[in-house]
C-alpha cells in the first residue's frame, strides 16, 4: 500500500523542478543570444568581460542576462519554501497548486522579459508571482507557529 500523504508530500518538488527547468532555458536562451551576437560580428568576447560592457552591448543581451540574474533573487524563498514545506509535512494540494502558479508566473515573466520586453506585463506577472509566494509564506507562518 503506498502512503498517500508521503507520496503528496514529494509533489512540492516538482513546480521546484519546472522552476529549475527555467532557470536552464533561460541560461541556454542567453548563450544563444550572446553567441549569435558574436556571429554577426557585433562584438569580440571581451565585450562579455564585466556586467556593465554585456548590458551596454544590445538590449537583447541586457534582457537575457538580467532575467537569468532575476532567477536568483526572489526565487530563492521560492526554494527555501518548498524545502520548509517538505521538511514540515505540511505538503498539500493547496502548497502544490500555489507553488506551481508561483512558477506559472515566472515563466510569464521570462518570457515577457526575454522577448519584448513590456515592462507593465512584466510587472503584473513578477507582482503575481510575488503575492502567491506571499500567500504562501503567511499560510506556512500559520501553520508553524499555530500547529
């Protein structure tokens, strides 16, 4: 017989995993685009070399690199979240659900930011995916301190 709760317990991990999965396009995207830039001719590696001279080189280059930096910010309590939920048992469909549509808005943003780059729909999807982890922090908080 398998342990249902156990096995619902495990799901956490995988808006986790889709969220790493992003990480890696959005990596792989960047490297294309750098490299395709490089091709045409428009610049040698050095103009790679700092932070500064990459985001000056073309704003598709800019865009690339700065959602791939986004992936390490407000994504890490994303991480660290779904580890408190995992090392707590406190998994449900509810945490599923949320972490996924957390991920769901991610991805909106990765794509709004590495394509066209509207910055209005990129905030309604950064400020979507922020309030959702917001939900579920509180929801955690709760549960933790009121258990």
């Amino acid at each position: 017989m398998v342990n249902l709760s156990l096995t619902l317990n495990y799901t956490i991990f995988y808006p986790a995993l889709l969220m790493i999965l992003l990480t890696f396009l959005v990596m792989m995207y960047m490297f294309r685009v750098r490299v395709n830039f490089m091709k045409a001719g428009k610049a040698s590696l050095g103009k790679f070399r700092t932070r500064a001279s990459t985001s000056a080189a073309t704003t598709d280059i800019a865009s690339s690199s700065d959602n791939f930096m986004n992936l390490f910010e407000v994504p890490v309590l994303f991480y660290f979240l779904t580890i408190l939920i995992f090392l707590t048992n406190l998994s449900d469909h509810l945490y599923v659900g949320l972490m996924s549509i957390y991920v769901f808005c991610r991805y909106i943003h990765s794509l709004v930011q590495c394509t066209y780059n509207n910055v209005n729909h990129r905030f309604y999807a950064y400020a979507s995916s922020v309030m959702v982890l917001l939900i579920v922090f509180v929801r955690l908080f709760w549960q933790i301190t009121f258990k």
